[in-house]
C-alpha cells in the first residue's frame, strides 16, 4: 500500500506539472494569436500572414482544453474533490461510513475502468480514419503522407509534410497506436487518464476497506491523515476549511 | 433498467462520484439499444459537444484568473473600496458585504471561495459592529452565490455552452437581474442597518478615491471586459484570455501578491482540479443527455406537462420549485450539466425567452445553494464560522424570502433581462456558435450531418439574422438525434470526396 502511495504522490506531482505547463502554453498561444488577429483589423500585412500559420492554434488552445480537463479530473481523485453527493456518509459513524467509502472507491474504480474501455473505443475510430488531407496516392494506391518519400512528397507542389505529426505518428506505431490524425493523437489522453483515475479510485476503495478491517485506530489516523493533506490544499485558497475524506468542504465532495 | 436506475441512486447517495455515475448509466443505455456500442456514449465527447466546442477554454481560464484573484491581496482591497464608497448607507457594512460578495463570486464563480474569503474578513467586523448574529451570518452565507449573474461568472458561461446560446447576450443578459437581487438585498441589509442602530462611516470623497486609485488594476476588470466585448474587440474566448493574462500580470508585476514560483504553479494546480471535477462531469453527461434526447424524454415530459399544465403563469412556479431542488441535491455545474438539456425544451415549449430562461435557471440556482436543508453555502458556512448547520437554516431564511421576491420579478417581468440583450446589434454577436461552426462546415462538406430536415430549414430561414443562434438545435439534441448516425454517415461522405482530392495529391 506504502508503495501505491509513493506512485500516486509522484505521478500527481508530474500531473501538476503537465497542467502547468499546458495551461501556461495556453495562455502564451491564446494571448499571442488575440494580439495577432485584433492586428488584422488594421490590414498590416505582416500580421494577416502571420494569422494565416497559425492556423494550428485555435486546435491547439481546444485540444490543450480537454487535456487540461482531465489532468485535472486525475489530480481532483488524488485530492478527493470530486463532485458527489454525500448525504450518508456524512451522518454516518465511522465504521459504516468506511464501508461505504471502500463500496464507493471500488465501484467507481470499475466503472471509470469500463469508461476508459468507452473512451478507448471512440478513440480507436478517430484514430484509424484518415482524413483526405493526409493522404496521397502513391505507387500502390492510397497512402499517408508521413509514409510517402520525401521525392514523392517533393512532386506536390505548395505541400510540405507534417513533420512533427509524422515523428509522432512514428512513436505511437511503435507502441501499437495507429494514429492517422494528429487530431485524434491528442485525444489518447482521454482513456489513458481514465485508467490513472480508475486505478486511483481502486486503491481508494481498498485502504478504506483495509482501514475498515484493522478497526477504529487505523480509521482515525487515515482520517486525521487526510485531513492535513487537504488542509494544505485548502489552506492555499484563502485559509479554506479543510474537507473530510471522499467529499470537498462543501459538503458535496466538490472542490471549495 | 428499474434495478440499474436503483443501484446507480444508492451508490450516490454513499458518495461515487457523479461522472462515473453519468459514465455508467450512458453505457449502459446505449448498450441496451440495438444499434449501440460501447463507443457510442464517448463519440460525441470528441465533437461539437466538448472537445471540439471553442467556448470550452474559457472556463478554465476564468477559473484560473478567479483563483489568481483570491489568492492575492484583491479581497481585502474590495472591501476597503467598498467600505468607502458603500459604508455611508444605511446598513454600511452589510450593503458592502453583499457589494464586495457580488464582485468577487463573479470571478471565482460561486465555488464556496467568496464565503471563507469575503466573508471571512467581513463577519468579525459586522458582530464587532453589533449586527445581529443571525443576520451577519445569513448575509455571508447568502454573499457566496450572490454574483453568478454577472459576466464572465463561469456557471454562466458553463450553461451558455450547454444550451448553445450566444454568449455575448447571454453575459450581458444577466447584468440587469443580477442588479436587481444586489439591490433587493440592499434594502433589506439597510432596513435591518437601521433598525439595529447601524455604524456609519461617513463617506470621504479623498479616502474614497484613494481606496479606489489603490485597487484600480483589479477594478478596471469588468469594466474592460464589458467595453472589449460590447464593442467587438473581444470575443469570449479572447476575453477569457485577456482577463487570464491581465490578473497573472496585475498579481505577479504590479501587486507582487503571487510568487511566480512559489505560488503560481500551485495556484495553476488547485484551478485545474476544479475544472476536472466540472469538466469531467460534463464529458459523461454528454453520452447520457445523448441517450435521454434519443429516448425522446424531454418530449415525453413535455407532452405529459402540456396535458397538466397550459399557463406560463403555472409552468414558471413549478419550474422554480424543481430549480431550486435540483440545485439543493446537486452542485451548480452538475445541476447546468444535466438539468438544461432536459428542462429547456420545456421552456421553449412555454414560450420563454432563452436568454430570460437563463437568468431564471441560474438565479434559482442561486437561492438553491442557500436553501436548507442541502444547500452548499449553508455547509461552507458552518464549517468555516463554526457553527451548527441548523444555526444557520434560521440565519438564511429571511434572505431566502428576499431572493425569491427578486426570483418573483425577474420571472415575471422578463424586459428586466431582455432588455440588455436586445439592444445589441447582429453585428456584435461576434462568438461563433458550436452550432455555427457545425453548420458551416456540414455545408463546406456538402452534407448536413445530424441535423433533422426541420432544423436545416429553420436555419436557412434564419441564417442571418441575430437570433439564428437562439433557434438552433441543441449540441446535446444534435448529439441525441443524429450523433451515432452522424458518425456512420461521414465516412462513406469522407470516402466519397477522397478520390477528387487524392487526385490532386497524385504523386507522379
């Protein structure tokens, strides 16, 4: 369990440092591409070019807003300020409201598993449809640029490949993904981070219910444990009160 | 299905978070459809309807700049500018509460922060100030959800994406009603002022301006807001990020209140984790509000309702006590999230507006997180002030009747919300609609995918004009109706168009 633990508590620091950084590249882009278009309106050239390569940053601030959205949904389990309605364990004694807390983790551990699966599927279809703009004909019939040779992609005129998409498309071939899209790439985040939320709410489920079978001792120290490590989190926002375990100070687990 | 629904019910109830209980129950209907596949709950998540909707980055952004805000020195500004500008009036201290409350929630959108932030400065100095306990306590708590009216409140702009309003009107249309319950509130705070022999702190127009020149960064906030957005210079999304950049600026170069490094990743974090917790929620109710449009429950109700009830008159009494209990059990995002796809058919039905619906949803949203005995703030409350629940159940009442006489009037007197929005000209609607980009390129692609025959002729009637956005289906309904098929239909349409413009790429 020890072990679960140190995992979880690295991978949620790398979780806050992916949010940092996406989140700060998003405001970079979104900031930058404003300026630019707003300078459009007084026709400068320069500008009007410049708006036109970066066509990719309206995708990028989209595809950056997803992945913020489950970043976050994966650090909100490791902080346990997930939205829920807690009416019974917030009345209950600590014994049941244990049980009911080991009941809850493993059973949104196996559904948000079963999402991932869902999420996995609809990602699967995106991924292996190849949009007409990625592909070409080559000598034997259809195919993607990135497979194309650089001669053949050199007889296109006014196309150049996408490079980056085509290293990554590479990478992801290589650990099983077919990727034909870079669109549909970045959406492989959506199931991943089900998984890391799925496992989380496992592990949850099972320390309470571990909790729950070494008695009344063990209950109170993970409860006094989870109260100082949402107390820092709380504290941080104004001297926020800190929340009780499987729900957020307000009383329905959502984050105050 | 009956067992299922059960099952699902008591799990929420012992706290399983509410997504994974959307998640399930959209997978397990649409697997109960013939046609459906495990996939086909999660499909319209990487469309219109989330991932690829424009309006989504400005809810973490907002809530980013919201965090920046309370975070930093700026509640204790706004209670110094409020306290000189507002504290000559009648009740003083209370009017400020509820000013400097009705700022600041516009800004961290009604999350329970205004309470521990707000409040927690302003209790101590209104009992200190003989208010009566009660009284103070209730005006804190009711300052939590007091400013979800005003632009760019996220819960605002979370229901503009979901019912696919335009949201330039949208944000404008709640100014008026948000003014409106401030000054109801007011005079209630300034009757109550009076009678208790109230503090007064006699306005100073140096101290005034002094206080004011002091918190001039973060004042200009709104101000630009309204004036880039008004004129056309900021769509939403601009707007968004402007603000996100202006606070990180103001917070970190000028106030010096954030530490780039010690604060700011920590600050980036927390927001993040709020809008996962929203966001998330909102990616699985896509798949089950699919399903209920597909099961055709909105229609169902609908015809059901019409046989009981055929007055607006009736309709908008019994729509604001499922309102408010909707918004009682569940938090404000989950209640936007599930409870608009299903209700705004019905309001369309009645004839309301859907801007004036808007402001209706989310005010009685408002009274719902004061309303006893599940209302969010009254729990924030207790435990931040450290008293009884039950304490404060007594504490709201008299604000609860105040909101729902302001509920009353915005109801009933809908040109109190519409008027603001009617007054912008087409041009102005700058934001492009989901619905926009979808048509446009459906037609860019030669088809019309997802949409019914009747929609694409309400469309072409009023492609044009301002209230196109206003009259198009749904992204939840587009979802419901024709999403799986939607899917289906594009490849064959994809593959059709490959051959031409393959040609083009024919490498020699």
């Amino acid at each position: 369990m020890e072990l679960w633990r140190r995992i979880d508590r690295v991978w949620a620091r790398w979780e806050g440092r992916a949010i940092v950084v996406v989140l700060l590249s998003m405001v970079f882009v979104a900031s930058f591409s404003a300026g630019v278009r707003n300078l459009t309106r007084f026709d400068i050239q320069w500008a009007n070019h410049l708006l036109m390569d970066m066509e990719w940053a309206d995708s990028f601030l989209r595809k950056g807003t997803m992945w913020l959205a489950f970043l976050g949904a994966s650090l909100a389990t490791h902080y346990r300020k997930h939205i829920a309605i807690d009416l019974l364990t917030r009345v209950a004694p600590l014994k049941a409201k244990y049980a009911m807390h080991a009941l809850a983790g493993v059973a949104c551990g196996v559904i948000t598993i079963g999402l991932a699966y869902a999420f996995a599927s609809a990602c699967y279809l995106n991924l292996t449809e190849r949009p007409i703009e990625y592909e070409m004909i080559g000598a034997n019939g259809s195919m993607h640029v990135c497979d194309a040779t650089a001669e053949q992609v050199k007889e296109l005129e006014d196309f150049s490949r996408p490079a980056v998409f085509c290293v990554a498309r590479t990478v992801l071939k290589a650990v099983g993904i077919p990727a034909e899209t870079p669109g549909a790439a970045f959406q492989i985040i959506v199931p991943f981070m089900f998984i890391a939320i799925g496992l989380r709410f496992l592990m949850q489920g099972i320390e309470a219910g571990v909790a729950l079978a070494q008695g009344e001792a063990a209950m109170e120290a993970m409860e006094a444990e989870d109260r100082a490590r949402l107390a820092i989190v709380h504290a941080s926002v104004s001297g926020a009160p800190p929340a009780r375990p499987g729900g957020g100070a307000d009383g329905h687990g959502g984050a105050a | 299905m009956t067992i299922i629904a059960i099952g699902l019910i008591l799990l929420a109830f012992i706290g399983v978070p509410l997504f994974s209980l959307f998640g399930a129950a959209a997978i397990m209907l649409f697997l109960s459809l013939p046609e459906g596949t495990w996939s086909s709950p999660a499909i319209d998540v990487f469309g219109q309807g989330f991932a690829e909707n424009p309006s989504l980055m400005t809810i973490p952004l907002f809530t980013f700049a919201g965090y920046l805000l309370a975070e930093s020195g700026m509640p204790r500004r706004l209670i110094t500018v409020s306290r000189a500008w507002l504290g000559w009036m009648p009740g003083g201290l209370a009017v400020v509460c509820l000013g400097a409350s009705a700022f600041f929630t516009t800004f961290t959108g009604g999350s329970g922060i205004t309470i521990v932030a707000v409040g927690g400065l302003l209790l101590p100095a209104m009992l200190q100030e003989k208010y009566p306990d009660r009284f103070a306590l209730g005006l804190v708590t009711t300052g939590g959800s007091l400013g979800i009216l005003f632009p760019p409140s996220v819960p605002l702009i979370l229901y503009g994406i979901i019912a696919n309003l335009n949201m330039n009107k949208l944000l404008v249309a709640g100014i008026m009603p948000g003014i409106v319950v401030v000054v109801v509130l007011s005079i209630y705070a300034a009757f109550v002022g009076m009678k208790t022999g109230f503090v007064k702190t006699p306005f100073v127009w140096k101290t005034a301006w002094q206080t004011l020149w002091a918190m001039k960064w973060e004042a200009a906030i709104p101000v630009v807001l309204l004036a880039g957005m008004g004129s056309g210079i900021l769509r939403i999304h601009e707007a968004s990020v402007f603000t996100a950049v202006y606070v990180l600026f103001v917070e970190v170069v000028i106030y010096r209140d954030i530490n780039i490094k010690r604060d700011l990743p920590r600050v980036a974090t927390e927001s993040m984790t709020l809008v996962g917790a929203i966001l998330i929620i909102m990616s699985c109710a896509i798949g089950f509000t699919a399903w209920m449009i597909q099961a055709e429950i909105p229609q169902r109700v609908l015809d059901w309702m019409q046989t009981l009830i055929s007055s607006q008159f009736i309709f908008l009494i019994i729509l604001n006590v499922f309102l408010i209990f909707i918004g009682m059990i569940m938090e404000i995002f989950t209640a936007i999230i599930v409870a608009v796809p299903l209700v705004l058919p019905l309001a369309r039905a009645y004839g309301l507006d859907p801007y004036h619906f808007a402001i209706i949803f989310l005010l009685n949203l408002e009274i719902a997180y004061l309303a006893p005995p599940l209302g969010i703030n009254l729990f924030i409350s207790s435990i931040r002030f450290g008293r009884p629940v039950t304490y404060l159940y007594r504490s709201v009442l008299t604000f609860i009747a105040v909101l729902f006489a302001a509920l009353m009037l915005v109801c009933y007197v809908p040109i109190i919300t519409t008027w603001l929005p009617s007054m912008m000209k087409s041009d102005d609607m700058s934001e492009d609609t989901p619905a926009d980009v979808a048509r446009n390129d459906d037609k860019l692609a030669g088809q019309d995918f997802g949409m019914t025959n009747e929609d694409i002729a309400a469309l072409d009637a009023d492609a044009g004009s301002d209230e196109a956005a206003d009259t198009l289906p749904d992204p939840v309904v587009d979802a419901g109706t024709g999403a799986a098929p939607a899917a289906d239909e594009a490849k064959p349409a994809a593959a059709n168009a490959k051959p031409a413009k393959a040609a083009k790429k024919h490498a020699k």
